[in-house]
C-alpha cells in the first residue's frame, strides 16, 4: 500500500494457507469449494475492501500483510516489507 515516507500509521494481519493434504478447489456460480476455502479468505476479501474505501477517502498510511505457514511457525511474517510500521492491529 501507498504509505507516506514510508511509514504505516497501523495495519493488519491475516493469514493465507491451509494446512496438508491439499484438496483442488472447485467453484459453482455461487460458492468455492475445497480446503480453506472460507478458513481467513473472506477476512482477506474484507481487509482488501477497506484499504479500498482507505484509498478512496485519500488515507494511504496503513498496510496489510497477508502471512503463510501459520499453522507450523508463521514464517511468512519473517518476509514483510521493508518499510517500518508503527503499529499494527
């Protein structure tokens, strides 16, 4: 996300896997089916549509991180961006 300077005023946090065995999706006309398929998707649908309405309104000083392996070590969060954030909720 666009952050002035650098620097996010807050944030937030979700993850983005599954755990093994992995199981193909499939989707109809009105659902999606398979492993995970509603476990954090629809907070990451949600988080993506506020940082839209954020953008929208001229607030850019925020970032969302999105993580992996959080069933074993989170060690997604080992990857985050190099910008500083000062506060994340």
């Amino acid at each position: 996300m666009c952050m002035p300077n650098g620097v996010a005023r807050g944030g937030a946090s979700t993850h983005m896997d599954t755990v093994p065995p992995f199981i193909e999706s499939r989707e109809d006309d009105d659902d999606i089916y398979g492993r995970g398929a509603c476990d954090a998707k629809g907070i990451i649908a949600a988080l993506i549509a506020a940082a839209e309405k954020l953008l929208e309104s001229a607030t850019s000083n925020f970032a969302l991180l999105f993580v992996v392996g959080e069933e074993k070590n989170s060690a997604g969060r080992t990857l985050r961006p190099a910008r500083r954030v000062e506060r994340a909720i």
